[in-house]
C-alpha cells in the first residue's frame, strides 16, 4: 500500500523532471526566434488539470508568446495528477512557473510560501486592477492581506433537463421564473409518471453540495459557515429548513439513496433515467457533446419565495460560484515572463476571449456574455443570468474546507435513507464544524 | 578461522556488490527511508509539503487508542481477513488438487482460474462494480431479483470478499500446484496398498506435506488482507449506507494523510497497523513448528 503510493509520487517526480528537462531543452531551441523585449525564447511552463480548456488556453497564451519570444508549454496532468505533481514538485523544487491554484488547496500553498507574493507586481501593472474580479475569488487568494493569484473563471450553477422525458410524460417545460417549490413538485411528476419506465424527476446526492443543496440552502436565506469564518451556519434555523425542504420534497423525487450510491447523476441524466439535475458551468462541454445534446435545455436556477410576494427578488434565487486563480511558483526562474503572462491572460481582452472561445466564464466581471453563445446550438445563457438576476455567493470555504465538508457529507448519509432525522443531524454537523473551526 | 580474501574473491565480491546495488539502493531509498520517515512523522505534528513538522512525543498514538473510528476500521479489514483467508485456502486447494490431474483441457483451465492475477486491480474493481450496480447490472440482470449488492450494509462485505476470493485464487492454486508435484507419487501408492482411499489419503498426505506452502499462503494471506484498500476505495462509493461497513484501516489511513493533510495521525494509524500485523506474523512463526512438515 504504502509501497503503491511512493512508487505514484516516484512517477510524478520523474515526469515533472522530464517536463523540466523538456522545456529547458525546448528554451535553447526556441532561442534562434529572438524577441523583441529581452526576455526572448525563454520557455514558460504551466500547469493545469483540464483537458477540455487546454486548446482554449494555449491559444490565447501563443498569442502571448508570440509578442513577447517566449514559448509557452502546457501540462495536463489531470486532478488527481495535478496535485500529486504540485506536492511532489514542492518537495523537489522542480515546479512549472504558472499554474492553478484551487480554493480546495489554496491556504495550504498560500501559507507555504510556495507561491509568488503579486502585491509589488500589480502595483506596478496597469492591466491589473483587483476591483474588476469577482470579489469572492479575489478574497479566497488573498493571505495574510497579500495577494497570491489573479482569479482566471468563475463558475456558476444551472438546471438541465431533458426536453424528451418532460414531453414524453406531458410535463410543462421549466421557465427561468420557477421556485424549488415548482422544481420539486416538476421533479415529483416526473418520477410518479415515469416509475415504471424506471425515470425519476431529478437527483441530489450527499456529495451534490456546489451544485445542489448550498444553492438551496442560501437561496431560503441560511448559510453553511458564518462570514467571518468562525462558525457553522449549519444550525442557523434557515439553513434547517432549507435542509428539510430537501429532505422531504427533492428527496422523495429522486431515485432510491442506493441506486444513487451506486450509479452518478450525470450518468443517469445522459442515459435519460433522470429529468433534470443542477450542474456546473464547468460541465457543459460534457452534455454538449453527448449524441442526444439536442434534447438538453438549460435554464436558470430556481428561487425560493421567502417574503412570499410571488416574485423572484435577487435575493432569493442563489447560485453558489467558484473560481481558479492563476498563480507563480515563488522560485521560479523566470518571475518576470511568469507575471507578464499572467497579467495578459487576466487582462479584460484575454477574458472576453476565454469566453468566446467557450473554455470558461471569465474572473473578470462583465465578461461572460460572450459564452452564452460559445455552444452552437446550446444556449448555456442561464450561467450567465444569474450574474445579474440572482445573488452570486462564494462557495463556502475555510482553512479547513476539506475536512468539514466531507465530514458532513458522511453524516448524510444515514439522512438520506431516513429524512426525518435531518434536524438533529445537521446540529450534530454543526458542532462537530464548530470544533473543526476552533482547531484551525 | 577467518581467512582474507584472495584476490579474485574480492573481484568477485566487487562486481557481485556492483550488480546488486540497483536493488539495495531502490531498496535503501523507495523502503528504507520512508520506513523510518513514517515513524519519525507519527511523532509529530506535521506541517505541509514536510516543512514544520514538530515533535510532540506519542500524543497521536494517545488520539489514536481514543479514536473509535480506528477500531472500527482495524475490525472491518479483520473482517474481511477472516471472511475471505479460508474461502481462498480451501477453494485454491481444492482446484490445485483438481487441476493436478491428468485431463483434458488443464492447461486451459489453470489459465482461466490465473487470469485475474494478470489484470490490473483497478481494472478488476471497475468491471466487478458495473456487474454489482443494482439497477443495471449484470450480477441482478441474471438472478432476476434485486440485490443491493454494493449497499446494503449486511451484503457489501460479503461483495468485496467475493471479489478479492475470484482474484486471489489464481496465485494460491499455481503456488499449490507447484508444492502437490513435489509430494512423491509413491506415498500415495504405499498408502493404497494400505487401504487408505482418496478422501483418507488427501487428509494424511497431501495437507501434511504442503502444509509449507499452505503456511505460506495464509501467512502472506493475511498481511495482504489487513492491507486491503484498493477493492472498497474503487468498488464503493462513499455517500453508499454502507460505506461504513467496509471502509478499511489503510483508507483511514489515506483519508488522514491524503485528503485531510493529517500526515503524522496517518503515519500514527499505519505503524499501528504495522503493530498488529508483526505480532499476527510472530504468532503464526511459533505455531509453525506444531502443524507445518519440512519433511
């Protein structure tokens, strides 16, 4: 076992000296083209986990390259390999000179001194001003008031639903102006019209959090940790309520917790056993892809009417949002060319571009438009939207996000079987999160 | 009487030293150390990418003895130990003794039984988990009723025995094969002289004289599995009920080191698991002398 795990690291070492190898080697060939800044045919390596933005990407950082001489090299080394790598190339000093950072990771490495501190580079950079990222993103790489990464995307959260199964079963199609109140009871037709082809309405898991019940959880008002960080919201009374709305009316609506442990959300949705699921703007290119795409619509998430005067107020309809932060490893060789290509990825151009080109939406506020219509025919608008309809919230985070957010999803669990234990569970949650918080 | 070398046996010592140093030294770096790395970390509270670690005695060995959730999963993976060490045993036996015969097609067979040696665990566990799915799978598409295989708490132990019994006895039965063609025919001849039939026979001389090769199956046996993590860890997934049931010691031991950045509690857990397995290991050495024949 243990052997396993060193022989894993060994093999990352060794691929992250052959990537060093390769672009030192890379650098002296490239050198022949000149550049006109001084800093000519250096190569700039970056680090990054998904493939489906590496064409994106590497578009836009050549376009780079090409005013600065550089040459610009991506390593896809997929999440799992991602973090491996990092944590192999910490230890070895052998790490590429830009890559992402992930709020998951981002204190441990911030608190390490493993990344560049940016403070005196975007002082003297005009392309960067901090007050145009999304606040959120920008708050989550910043340690001890320094600044360690310019956000590069944001994500939000939206609804897909199968046009086949709700004409099928003669269920109205979902409109943007819908509460979870309609969601659940859309998703409950569903399934009762559906049971005995095996349908079901929708499908939330334990581990559905990003994408399902935070955005449910703030939407009815309540919250999963206070502002300052101190303290679960996980006993605040709304967050409770919102909890029980999933328990007794999302749940009941979704296949058996069993067949849920036991078969993945968007295997169901694409395998069309499944009407409709929340999901990530980093997932469209999944659905945009499958054979049936044409059968999938988008629209926005709904929102919970908690003054009850009919209407949708941007309070009221949540999605929770997430973003990656482009980062310098601090020993790099080449702080300058690293920075400068950060700054020209950040900048509004990039951004607009990054949109367009449909890799992501983007950090820079006001930039997104651009990716409603970056799918053909799929109109991912409803990520968009949200922005300016809807109340965009941080995912909840803290020192130690991995260990209480496992942790809560591991006492679901036994909710999910049984709904009427969902009260004192999430006060259990909370205590055990507050005794995390407290040891932070 | 010591002598000194001749100069050809230091030559030769040399080159032999020479030879072997690629071993010793994976040996030295990939074993060796991290051995005694894992010991010093579990007596400390470790920082992250190894920077800051500081001492702080045995106090992760006291959480550990006060942490229930180690117990539970030390009892799980003696669970499984328990539950699939005799069904490998005797079901390895009893297909060496089988395919030891003179038949037809035994090449063929032995190579079916050994198969699952050759591919790759994760592989395996994937394959297996779509033929346990309850709604889809192949498992439950056959029976005609619904199992829920990998979670219902009372069955999913049974689950990943099953596999791990379909994937180990192909490398008990060829090691058994090996030790049934070295008992001499003429014991069994003698004894049939004497009137012992097959069944008498198979009790008083086979078992006996491959009880080396047994004791070394079981022995090995049970350190692999008391280390079981790869089954569970690709074959369930963790929002399944019945998770709890089969999360093993050495994924706790991952959970800690690996996704909760616990590197010295992780380390505390492995040398205690380490622990449990060398006194198992010492036990099983004293009883050899009672049931196990070298001739």
């Amino acid at each position: 076992m243990k052997k396993r795990i060193l022989a894993g690291v060994m093999a990352a070492v060794m691929v992250a000296t052959m990537v060093a190898c390769g672009s030192s080697g890379g650098g002296s060939a490239e050198s022949a083209g000149g550049g006109n800044d001084g800093s000519g045919g250096k190569t700039i390596t970056v680090a990054i986990w998904d493939p489906n933005q590496l064409e994106g990407l590497q578009k836009i950082a050549d376009e780079w390259g090409a005013a600065n001489g550089c040459t610009v090299e991506f390593t896809v080394p997929g999440w799992d390999g991602y973090w491996t790598m990092l944590e192999a190339g910490v230890s070895g000093g052998e790490m590429p000179d830009v890559f992402w950072m992930h709020s998951n990771n981002a204190a441990k490495y911030m608190g390490s001194g493993v990344l560049l501190n940016m403070d005196s580079y975007i002082e003297k950079d005009e392309t960067i001003d901090l007050n145009n990222y999304f606040e959120g993103i920008t708050e989550l790489y910043t340690y001890d008031g320094a600044h360690y990464a310019i956000p590069k995307d944001h994500d939000t959260i939206a609804v897909i639903y199968n046009k086949a199964i709700f004409d099928k079963y003669g269920v109205e199609h979902p409109t943007a102006d819908w509460t979870w109140e309609k969601f659940a009871e859309i998703a409950q037709q569903i399934s009762d019209k559906g049971a005995a082809d095996g349908v079901y309405g929708t499908y939330c898991n334990t581990g559905s959090n990003q994408d399902t019940w935070y955005n449910i959880i703030y939407s009815y008002g309540g919250e999963v940790i206070s502002e300052d960080k101190k303290a679960s919201g996980y006993d605040n009374p709304a967050t409770i309520e919102a909890m029980k709305f999933v328990a007794e009316k999302i749940l009941p609506a979704c296949p058996s917790p069993d067949s849920m442990a036991s078969t993945g959300g968007d295997t169901m949705f694409l395998s069309g056993l499944v009407g409709m699921i929340c999901q990530g703007s980093w997932t469209v290119n999944n659905f945009y892809t499958a054979d049936n795409a044409s059968d999938f619509e988008w629209v926005m998430m709904p929102y919970a009417d908690v003054n009850g005067n009919g209407q949708a107020d941007a309070d009221e309809r949540c999605s929770i949002y997430n973003g990656l932060g482009w980062s310098i490893y601090s020993q790099t060789e080449h702080p300058d060319e690293a920075w400068s290509l950060v700054s020209y990825l950040s900048s509004k151009e990039s951004q607009i571009k990054q949109s367009e080109l449909g890799v992501t939406m983007a950090g820079y506020i006001g930039c997104s438009e651009p990716f409603a219509k970056a799918f053909g025919d799929m109109d991912v608008s409803a990520f968009v939207d949200i922005e300016e309809q809807g109340r965009l919230v941080f995912r909840p985070y803290s020192k130690s996000t991995s260990i209480w957010e496992d942790d809560a999803s591991q006492a679901l669990v036994p909710v999910w079987s049984n709904p009427s234990l969902m009260e004192e569970t999430l006060k259990e949650i909370a205590a055990q999160m507050n005794k995390t918080l407290a040891e932070e | 009487m010591k002598k000194r070398m001749s100069v050809r046996a230091r030559t030769e010592a040399i080159w032999g030293l020479a030879f072997i140093a690629p071993t010793i030294i994976g040996l030295l770096i990939l074993n060796y150390y991290p051995i005694f790395e894992t010991v010093w970390q579990s007596l400390c509270k470790t920082g992250d990418f190894g920077i800051g670690n500081t001492f702080i005695g045995l106090e992760n060995f006291r959480t550990l003895f006060h942490d229930k959730e180690v117990f539970r999963t030390l009892f799980n993976s003696f669970r499984y130990a328990v539950l699939s060490l005799p069904l490998t045993v005797a079901i390895s036996l009893v297909l060496a003794v089988l395919l030891n015969r003179k038949m037809k097609m035994r090449g063929v067979y032995r190579t079916i039984f050994f198969l699952p040696m050759v591919c790759a665990p994760a592989a395996v566990a994937m394959v297996w988990k779509w033929m346990f799915n309850q709604d889809y799978g192949l498992l439950n598409h056959m029976l005609g009723r619904k199992v829920n295989w990998v979670t219902d708490p009372a069955i999913a132990m049974i689950a990943i025995v099953i596999v791990g019994v379909w994937s180990s006895i192909g490398n008990n039965m060829i090691l058994l094969i090996g030790g049934l063609q070295d008992i001499p025919k003429d014991y069994y001849e003698a004894a049939s002289v004497d009137g012992s039939t097959g069944v008498h026979s198979f009790f008083h001389i086979t078992i006996p004289l491959l009880s080396p090769m047994l004791f070394f199956i079981i022995q090995t046996g049970i350190m692999g599995a008391l280390q079981l993590f790869d089954l569970p860890f690709m074959i369930m997934d963790q929002s399944s009920r019945a998770w709890p049931s089969v999360k093993t010691i050495t994924y706790l031991f991952y959970e800690y080191a690996f996704e909760k950045s616990n590197r010295g509690y992780g380390a505390a857990i492995i040398m205690f698991l380490i622990a449990i397995i060398s006194l198992l290991t010492f036990l099983l050495q004293k009883s050899e002398k009672k049931w196990v024949h070298y001739d």
